[in-house]
C-alpha cells in the first residue's frame, strides 16, 4: 500500500478542531493544526478532502501525487457567512506542494 504525506497549515478556520481526512469517502484519519502525517493511501484513491462535522473542505485530485510532494490544507478567514458555518465549502485551500 501506498503512503501519502499530508500537512495542515495555521489558519483562521477550526483552529482548535481537528481536521478529518477522507480518501474516496473512506477515511484515513485526523489531523490538527500545525501537522503533518503519513497516511496509507488506498490503491486506487482518487480525490482527497478534509471534514468537520457536516461541513467539507474543496476536493484534490490525486491524479499529480507523487510521493515527494504533501498534500496540504490551509484555513483561512472568509466574510462569506455560509462558509464560516460551512453551508457552502469550508474556507479551506488544498493544494500539493
């Protein structure tokens, strides 16, 4: 099985929650501001997310992974109210780096 590095960066949203990390629907586990973990990425993972509660973060294509890059999520402040309360996306940027 495959590993994958994921890194969630300070930011304005969920400073003191933890951030769940979803494969495909299937979880892989949660991490906090300020971390970074390996994870084992199933064969076949397609998208990558992140989840709190009801609300979810924008989805990543796995298609461009590679083993050296991370996967990292960065909250940040929004004065759209519905993303605040995660109507809409979280206000969350996912990007390999």
């Amino acid at each position: 099985m495959k590993q994958i590095r994921v890194e969630r960066q300070k930011g304005y949203y969920g400073m003191a929650r933890a951030l769940d990390i979803l494969v495909d629907g299937a979880p892989l586990g949660s991490i906090k501001q300020g971390e970074t973990k390996v994870f084992e990425l199933p064969e076949f993972g397609r998208e990558i997310w992140g989840k709190m509660d009801w609300g979810e973060t924008p989805r990543l294509s796995l298609h461009d992974y590679a083993p050296d890059k991370t996967v990292v999520f960065k909250g940040f402040f929004s004065i759209n109210p519905l993303k605040n309360v995660a109507v809409t996306k979280m206000p969350f940027k996912v990007f390999l780096r």
